[in-house]
C-alpha cells in the first residue's frame, strides 16, 4: 500500500453555527472535524464502519487528547490532516495535524480505537488488515497514555439528558457528545475569558437515549496563564462511569 495512500487530509470551513459566542469554534465542532476525516479515510482504506459491521464488528473509540496552539475563529478554513499511527492486539491509534489553509500549523490529535464484536459488545483482537494499516513514516510510539483521574466527589456538577440527536449508528451517543458534555460543567468565567488549548479524554462505558448524564468538573491546577480541570461523565442511574477527562483553558492571546 502507497505511502500516500496511507494518508488523508480534509478542509474544514469555520461555519457561525460552529462558533462560540467568542466566535471560535465548539469542542463539539472541532470534535465532527476529526471524526468525519477519521472515517472517510478508514472508507478509502476499506476499514469503514459499514465494511466492518458486515464482519460483525464496530469501531469504538477509547481515547482522543487534542491539543491546540491557538484559537481557531470563524471564517477560517482547517485542514486535517490524518493517518493510521500504529496498533496493539486490541488497540488501532490514529494521529491528526491541524492547519490553517495557508499551511500555518495550529494543532494535533492522536485517537485509539477498539473494534468490538457487535453481538456481544466486547472488544476483539484486531483483525490483521486493520493491524497492518500504517503510514510508516510517520507512526509514533503507541506507548499507553498518561492516566486520567476524576474531580473530587463534591465538585460542581451540571445534569444532562442523552437525547436521540446524540445518537450514532451504533444506537449509543457519539463519541462528539461527550466532548460537549465536558466542557458544560466548566465554571462560566473560564468558559468565557480562556480557550481550550488542551483535551483529553478517556471513554470507559456507552450512553444511551434517554440517560441522565451528570457532568463533573474541579480544577487541580492553575495560574494567571492557565487551569487544569478534571471532568468525569456519570450515569445517574446506576453510578456508571461514562468518560474521564483533563482539559486546559488559557488566557485569551
């Protein structure tokens, strides 16, 4: 397979009901951005999730952690760039770079997937033509990411409602929603006067219509240039863990 094959990139325009009342683009936005270039990728690769559910199989993804080196603002074009980046027995990674359509680099992501068995809903080995899809000069090292921790028992929450609008192909939210979902416990005066730089997030368990959601959120870290938040996504009904999650917000350049 050709090494130019083994990478994809996309443009994505900055649309007004993408931004913020900031105008910079949503989480949830910059969140579609790497999922839709993320499958049409794996399509041309013959990895969709239409190819594989006729294996009997899904995707799911377990970890994205995206890192921004500016805002982004309405009007602006960005081209994600992505590739496979490696994989364990269970675990296939895909990386991403962000640009400015005028090739200033603004940002990176780097995604783990498992594919699960559709019938029993537990992860498998992964098939070996997904073991064998690589850009190899590119893959980094598929080391295990840093662990993620939950705020404190008493830390702010807000309650949220898992609507059919959240749903994918696989009846269960989108792994999109959650990125939303995080962020929504974020105290207002961070929300309004920093910008995400940093995200990553763990996903441990599916949410389904109608599940209320409570979204967690304590600072463990900060200064005047910077906060660290811990997030954590639960299932009110049963105390599921849904999601963990660390973000960063900094001051406004």
């Amino acid at each position: 397979m050709t090494t130019e094959r083994m990478t994809f990139c996309k443009r994505y325009d900055v649309r007004a009901h993408e931004v913020d009342p900031g105008g910079r683009p949503a989480i949830r936005a910059l969140g579609y951005w790497l999922q839709d270039a993320a499958g049409e990728h794996a399509r041309r690769l013959g990895a969709s999730i239409e190819e594989m559910a006729r294996q009997g199989w899904t995707w799911v993804l377990t970890r994205l952690r995206i890192e921004l080196r500016r805002p982004v603002r309405w009007g602006d074009t960005v081209v994600v760039e992505t590739w496979p980046a490696g994989a364990r027995p269970r675990l296939a990674y895909r990386d991403f770079e962000l640009r400015l359509d005028g090739g200033e680099p603004i940002g990176s992501a780097a995604s783990a997937w498992m594919v699960l068995d559709l019938a029993t809903r537990h992860p498998v080995r992964l098939p070996e033509f997904v073991r064998n899809l690589r850009q190899p000069a590119r893959a980094r090292d598929a080391g295990a990411p840093g662990r993620l921790s939950a705020p404190a028992p008493d830390a702010a929450a807000v309650d949220l409602r898992v609507n059919r609008s959240d749903l994918d192909v696989n009846r269960h939210a989108n792994n999109v929603s959650y990125l939303g979902w995080l962020v929504e416990s974020v105290p207002d005066a961070v929300w309004e006067k920093r910008w995400l730089e940093q995200l990553d997030i763990g996903y441990r368990a599916e949410g389904r219509s109608g599940d209320r959601i409570a979204s967690r959120c304590g600072q463990v870290d900060g200064d005047g240039a910077a906060s660290t938040f811990a997030h954590s996504l639960v299932r009110v009904s049963d105390g599921s863990e849904l999601a963990l999650g660390r973000s960063v917000w900094t001051a406004q350049p």
